[in-house]
C-alpha cells in the first residue's frame, strides 16, 4: 500500500506583498513603532515635562473702579418749612447771586409783627443799660435835682416830726395826729433814699447785682431779636452761598407747600462724585490721586478728577438682602467744558498707581509657603526655586520687583512634589497665557 502524499501550494510573498490589506497592517505596525517609541522615551528618565513663560516688560497700573453721581460741592436747598404764599420773587433761574442777596418773600405778617416787638424791646433795654453805665450829663443833673429835692424833703418831714413830737408831749397834739407825722416821715425817707441809691449808681455805676440784672434784661432782649430774626429768615429768604440759581419754578402768588425745594443755589463748576470703595480696595485709595471720570449721558467723552477726602470709617451698605462694608470717597472733578451737570450718573477709575513699564509674571507661577513668594525657575534643564518680591496686582499678572530679571523662564503650576534642582524638560507646546490686559 503507497503512503498518501498531501502537496502544499508555495506561499507567494511577493503577490501578499502587493494587496491593499497587507498595505494597511504595514502602516499599523509602523505607526504602532513610533508610538510605542515615544511612549518609552516619555518612561526613560529624562526630566519632568512642565510648560514655562517667559519673565516679560509690559506697561501695567491700578486702578479702582466704582460708581456713583454728580452732585455739586456746595449748595443751597430753600425747602419750605411751611406752606405760605410766595409775595416776592427777585430772581430766576441762571442768574449769578452773591451771599447775602436777596431771593424772595414769603407771606410772614405775623413774624415781622414779631420781630418789630422784640426789636423794640431790645432798644428800651439798650438805653437802660446805657444810662446805667455811661450815664449823660443831662442825666447826673436830673439823678442830683432828685436827690437834692428828697432830700430837702425828708430833712423838712424829720423837722416837722420832731415838733409834733414836741407838742404831743405837751398835749398839743393827738396821738393820730402823731401817728399820721410818722408815716408821712417814712414816705420821705424812703423816697429820700431811693433817690440816694439812683444818684449814687449814676455816679459810680451800678453795683453787682444791678448790673447783673441790667445786663441779664439786655441779654434776654437781644436773644428775642435773634430769635425773631431767625424765624423770619424762613420766609424772607436770602442767599447763603455765591452761585447760580440752578432750578427755580414758582411765580409770585404761588401757594408753597410744606417741604417743597422751591429754590436751588450751587456752583456748576464745581462739582463732585461720592462713591463707596470696596473694604477690599480702600486701602489703595488715598487723598490726591488722578481719577478719571466718564458720564453716561457724555458716552465716549472722559474727564479729570481728584481723591479729595477717604472716610475714616466704614459703612454697611445693604441691597437686596445682601451686605457690603465700603468707605465713602470723595472726589472732585474738572469740568471747563461745562457739560457735566449735577445729577449725572457717572462710572470712576481711581489710578491708586501710576501705569508704567514693569517686570510682570502670570499668577499661575506664584506660589506661597511659610509667608514666602516663590517661583521655579527653568535653568538648564532643572527647577531652581526663587523667593521673589511682588508689587502691583493686575487681572493676569503681578508686577516683580526683586527676584527675577527679563526674560528668565518661569514654571507654571508647578507639578506638586516638584524639588529644588529636580531636572525637568520644557514642553514642546506652548502653555497658554493669558492675553494682554490693561492690568488694572
């Protein structure tokens, strides 16, 4: 019996060769190669791959921002304190007035009425007081004549007396009669010394008491003046401030109603923004610094303006069920064009510090420890850590005034555990940093 013999066909490697799919398995594998290529040089120890930035020169400020309206420095408000007729009017709206003029008349018979009384009042005690002190000469003739005269008189009564009394104890005379001598007796006396005591204050002043009761009388009627005067002011109303008569729009005749803000005096020139800063800016914030101001009603159109005052103390500021500590700041502004007008709402940049050129780094290269700023630096292949001082604090950078020069090579977020001399690769991309700002 013959053994069965089972034949093989030749693998032809040439024709395999030339088929698409065997085209495609080559392209696999050596892809597969180049990958696998990277992923053991990435595993062979050659540094730590971190993304860096570069130390950079770039223009950058601060600047705080807050919001709030125009208002006028100084002003006079002439609210009604109650209702009157208006009677006089001798201003209008834009005229320039001077403290002190004249604006206008409220009906107020019953306070000049007043006024006149105590004024009155005040003049009687005026010359009371006057005729104490710095007596005429008319008047020390008069004060001696009296005293002269009361005195004349009581000596005669006293005579008188003393004869009656003779006869009495003869039986002349009545005791009524005797009785009726002594109290005409005591009549002059008394006059007789009053007369004593007016001529002696005319001559020598008077003494403390009755000066000070002269004094207190003259007191008590000037304070009616002033106090007549100042109920009057009310309802004749006279300019407080040098300025413009900035809204008026009442005519004689007019029935002011308690409350109404009939008259309004300032200064359009010069003007002022009140804001509150943030606790969290405040401190940048100090009397002196440039301010730039923008109206939303003047779009487009900046103008100047100055810290002028930054609240000692703080204030809680509630909206909306929410919280907020702030100082109040005040800032004037400048203003030649005359387009401001109080009542604008306007947006504020404080500059709290000047822009210039700065050496700057992105925020993701800071770090902090135990107190310290730090960064790594890429040298030559390794970390070295850095302690840097840093001043200006912008949106994306922080200004670096000691520690690094320009262009030195920054890590950013430094990989954690990362250590000083550790080598490290630079990655081939580029990290993203952040777009230039203004840095305010």
């Amino acid at each position: 019996m013959r053994g069965v013999t089972c034949k093989v066909p030749a693998l032809d490697v040439k024709a395999i060769s030339k088929t698409p799919i065997f085209k495609i398995v080559l392209i696999i594998i050596v892809i597969a190669l180049i990958v696998g290529l990277n992923l053991w040089r990435n595993h062979s120890y050659s540094g730590q791959l971190v993304h860096t930035a570069k130390v950079e020169e770039k223009s950058m400020g601060e600047k705080v921002y807050a919001s709030g309206s125009i208002e006028l420095q100084e002003k006079q408000e002439v609210v009604a304190r109650d209702t009157r007729i208006l009677k006089q009017l001798y201003v209008k709206t834009g005229d320039r007035v001077k403290a002190g003029q004249l604006l206008a008349v409220l009906e107020c018979v019953t306070e000049e009425r007043m006024l006149a009384d105590a004024r009155a009042s005040l003049a009687s005690e005026e010359a009371n007081y006057k005729g104490l002190i710095t007596p005429s000469g008319e008047d020390l003739a008069i004060g001696e004549a009296e005293f002269e005269q009361a005195k004349t008189a009581y000596e005669n009564k006293q005579k008188d007396w003393q004869r009656k009394e003779s006869l009495y104890t003869a039986g002349a005379v009545s005791a009524q009669e005797m009785e009726i001598a002594r109290q005409e007796l005591m009549v002059e006396e008394a006059a007789f010394l009053k007369a004593q005591k007016n001529y002696d204050i005319l001559c020598n002043g008077p003494r403390g008491a009755e000066r000070k009761a002269a004094e207190a009388n003259l007191s008590k009627a000037q304070t009616t003046v002033q106090a007549a005067e100042e109920e009057i002011s009310h309802y004749i109303i006279k300019a407080d401030i040098d300025g413009v008569v900035l809204n008026l729009e009442n005519r004689p005749g007019d029935m002011i109603k308690t409350g109404d803000k009939f008259i309004i005096i300032g200064q359009p020139e010069r003007l002022q923004v009140k804001v509150g800063v943030s606790e969290a800016d405040a401190t940048r914030v100090k009397p002196g610094q440039k301010v730039l101001i923008e109206a939303a009603a003047l779009t487009g159109k900046k103008f100047s303006g100055k810290v002028t005052e930054v609240a000692g103390l703080a204030r809680i500021k509630e909206t909306n069920n929410t919280r907020q500590v702030e100082v109040p700041v005040g800032v004037s502004v400048e203003d030649k064009s005359g387009r401001l007008k109080a009542g604008y709402s306007a947006d504020l940049e404080i500059i709290s510090v000047a822009e210039k050129k700065r050496l700057v780094i992105p925020y993701e290269a800071l770090q902090k420890s135990k107190g310290k700023k730090q960064v790594w630096v890429y040298d030559d292949g390794k970390a070295r850590l850095q302690t840097v001082t840093t001043g200006v604090e912008g949106e994306l950078y922080l200004e670096v005034i000691k520690g690094l020069n320009k262009g030195d090579l920054l890590i950013l977020d430094p990989p954690t555990g990362l250590k000083d001399g550790q080598k490290v690769r630079k990655a081939t991309m580029p990290a993203a940093t952040p777009k230039d700002d203004n840095h305010d």
